[in-house]
C-alpha cells in the first residue's frame, strides 16, 4: 500500500468515525429528551397513585361507617 492510499484509507476511516460520533451525539440528545419526558410522566403517575391512595382509604372509611350504621341480626 502506497503512502497516498494509506493516507486516503484513514481519511476514509477519520470520516466515518465522525459520521458515527455525530450520530451517537444525536441519540444521546434524543435520549435525554426522552428520559425528561418519562420522569415527568412517572412523576405524575406517582401524583395520581397518592390521590388513588387517598381516595380508596377514604371510601373504606364511609364504607365501614355505613355498615355500622345496618342492624345486625
């Protein structure tokens, strides 16, 4: 191999791995937008499981209230 074809080859080699950077560059950004918009997601799903929480000890409250108030036999 010539000095010439061996300077083009890693030329070649130099610009596809700059081809390869960028790309993963791209998707790291990509990722990180997507790991945002998850977080918030769960961080709403947290949210909505405490109210969810809530909600059912409070309906088992006024359920066991009720059944308290029926004669019993």
């Amino acid at each position: 191999m010539t000095s010439k074809e061996y300077i083009a080859s890693h030329d070649g080699q130099i610009a596809r791995l700059e081809q390869v950077m960028t790309a993963l560059a791209e998707a790291q950004v990509k990722t990180g937008k997507a790991e945002a918009k998850l977080f918030t997601a769960m961080a709403e799903l947290a949210r909505s499981q405490a109210e969810t929480a809530a909600a059912t000890r409070s309906l088992t409250r006024q359920w066991k209230a009720y059944l308290n108030t029926l004669r019993k036999n």
